[in-house]
C-alpha cells in the first residue's frame, strides 16, 4: 500500500477535493496525509456554501510540523489539486521540490491541473493559472487534466481525440511528465473517455455518458492515479463507484464501499 500526501480543497459535507480523494484511498488500506488548500461547508455549486482559503503560511507551518514529527517521510507520492490562488500554487511546486529532495525513493508527483472546464472556462484567477502551467505543471511526472485543461496548458486546441492527443504530446515534450490521463475525452455520440498518452502511443478507455453523476469523479480518479493504478484498473474502480451513485446528492463512497473496492484488473465493457 502507499503513502500518498494530497494538497486540494476540502468539504465538510460531501465528496469533492480531499473529501473524495482521501476515503477513496483509505478504503483501498493506502494512507493518506492531508493538506486543505481551502475549507468550504459543501460543493459550491449547492444554493449556500461558506468558508474561505487557508493560507500558504499556515499551510507551510502545518508541513514544518509534519515534518518535525516525522510523517512526512517515507511518501510515495504527492498529488496536487485545487490551488486558489498563485500564492498556494508557488507553495505547492516549493512542497513537490522539498519532498523530491528528501524522498529515499523516487515520488511519484501527480497534478490534477484544476483551471476550469467548457463551457464555464477557468474559475481561477489567470495569475494562479499561469502559475500552475510555468510552475508546477512542469514538475510533474502524471497530469490528469480534463479537455477543456488540456487545450488552456498546451495553448492550442483540445476538442477531439487526434487534437488532445496531439496537444498532450506537446505538453509532454516542455516539462517532465511521462503520462498524461486527460479526462472528459468525445468518444463518438453519448459517449466519453480517459485518454491516456505516453510517450510510445495513447489508449482511449470509453465510457457511455450518463446522467445524475455526483460531483468528485475527477478528484476520485487522481487519486486513484496518484496510488499507482493503471488508468484501466482506476476506472474499473470509478465505474463501479458511479454507478452505485447515480442520482445520489454525493458519490457513495462508504455506502458502496463493498462493491466499487473489488479488485478491478479491468474496466467492463462499454
């Protein structure tokens, strides 16, 4: 089992951000050490939601007080997810830097590059946008960016499977990373996918479209990705985990636990 540090926001009611990513891989025996890079009551997209950013500074003394204690050693990976603003960003790439450093063995540095999604666009500032792609994005060595995250890094266009794969290449040959997983890829009519492209070729692991999804299904997949599953074995995982949650207000996670846990070597069929 690893060790996995998450940087992400956190709900008090619901699965999204760290309150999907963490019971995910804890219900799996892997453990987990969380860093909330925001505290909100529930999922903005509810009628009423509260809360605010926690600041890098707190942020920097809470892993100076991990590190004193002597739970940061030992990680296997560190996944990044949602950074308000640039400031989190830069302490975001300063964390990845000093966990590489003291790593015994290599850490395997996933960032879900969390900017926005079509047809809303970005929902971050366009200073931590930037940040994110000149910063962190260039540290990592597994991206898991939606299409619409893709086409904003790679600067150009990302709407078909040729064109995402096209631009995911271009964004592997300007940082480190070795895989990119781009998520909510067109896989004919009702249909979607997980393009995974690495530098010897690209699979497309298509799903049907359906309705009633909960919010949280990317934040699950990542840290899926982040525990070292393969794309087929995360998605068998997330598979079984939507659809015991369709129609339901939140992904359910302990609800279902016995079914979407099973070992799941492959994906069903489509």
């Amino acid at each position: 089992m690893a060790r996995i540090l998450i940087l992400s926001s956190w709900v008090a009611h619901g699965h999204v951000g760290l309150s999907a990513a963490a019971p995910v891989l804890q219900a799996l025996g892997h453990t987990v050490t969380q860093l909330p890079t925001v505290v909100l009551s529930n999922h903005p997209g509810w009628p009423r939601a509260a809360g605010h950013p926690v600041p890098p500074e707190t942020l920097a003394e809470m892993v100076d007080a991990l590190d004193a204690n002597g739970f940061l050693h030992g990680q296997d990976a560190v996944l990044t997810g949602y950074l308000p603003g640039a400031a989190h960003v830069a302490f975001a790439a300063d964390l990845v830097d000093r966990l590489r450093a003291a790593a015994e063995r290599p850490l395997r540095v996933v960032v879900d590059p969390v900017l926005g999604d079509a047809p809303k666009g970005l929902y971050l500032p366009e200073d931590a946008a930037a940040a994110l792609r000149d910063r962190l994005v260039p540290l990592a060595d597994v991206l898991t960016p939606n299409l619409f995250e893709l086409g904003w890094l790679a600067g150009g266009p990302a709407e078909t499977r040729d064109s995402a794969r096209t631009a995911a290449q271009g964004l592997m040959g300007a940082g480190r990373a070795r895989t990119i997983h781009v998520t909510s890829v067109p896989d004919g009519p009702a249909r979607t996918g997980v393009l995974t492209v690495t530098r010897d070729g690209a699979e497309l692991l298509g799903r049907p479209l359906r309705d009633g999804v909960p919010h949280g299904v990317g934040d699950v997949f990542a840290a899926l990705i982040a525990a070292g599953l393969p794309a087929r074995a995360a998605l068998g995982h997330l598979d079984a985990l939507i659809e015991a949650s369709l129609g339901a207000p939140h992904l359910r996670i302990a609800e279902a636990a016995q079914s979407w846990t099973r070992p799941a070597a492959t994906l069903p069929p489509a």
